[in-house]
C-alpha cells in the first residue's frame, strides 16, 4: 500500500538555512530518506517552499480565480512529505513517528487510494 505522509509544523519557528540548529535538523531528514529508502519504503520525499510562495487556485462558474497563500490557514503549515510504500497503517505511522517535526508540530498519515485498474 502506498502512504503519504504530510508534515505540518510552524514554518516561522525554524530552525532556517543559514541558522544554528539548521544543519542537524537537515542531517536528521536526510539519514531518515536513507534509512526509508535501504528499507525499499521511500518513493519520494520533498520539503516545500515557504507559504509565503503559494498560490490557491479555484473555478467558480467558469471563472478563474488565483489567491496568493495556502487553501487552509492555521498555526501549523504544510512543510513537506514522504511518500512511502508501506505493508500496512502500522508500518506507515512507525516511520511517521521518526520524521523530526512529529517532536514539534505534525504527521498525518494517509492511505493513497488505488481505484480498480482500467483497460
């Protein structure tokens, strides 16, 4: 089963590039890739851009509409994810639990639907 596993913290408390404590905490993301990936877990993971970046699109009557920030507004934003292949839900939450913004902020794990296959 694959799992995505959507990262929320507080992007304004840090640490940032350039920042004491910075380094560590990046050292900590790259050996958890590593070890999801030697355990044939990790798909794919990726950091994102500041919030500050983001665009929210919508279509309303046929019309277009841009809004700059995220869709959802709150005290944590979505900073990043892992996409992961995983046995079961269990499997998916004990590598959630080694992601380091679990300590600060939050992890939802999430089943990736896989429909009936087409031909």
């Amino acid at each position: 089963m694959k799992f995505i596993l959507l990262v929320y913290n507080d992007e304004s408390a840090g640490p940032h590039p350039g920042e004491p404590g910075f380094q560590e905490l990046w050292d900590a993301y790259v050996a958890l890739d590593n070890e999801a990936r030697a355990a044939g877990a990790l798909i794919d993971s990726q950091p994102f851009a500041p919030t500050t970046e983001a665009v929210t699109l919508t279509i309303r009557n046929g019309q277009t509409s841009t809004t700059p920030g995220p869709a959802v507004r709150s005290d944590a934003q979505l900073t990043g994810y892992y996409l992961l292949q995983c046995k079961d839900n269990a499997e998916a939450i004990g590598w959630a639990a080694k992601i380091p913004a679990a300590t600060t902020g939050s992890v939802e794990v999430r089943a990736i639907f896989e429909g009936p296959d087409v031909t």
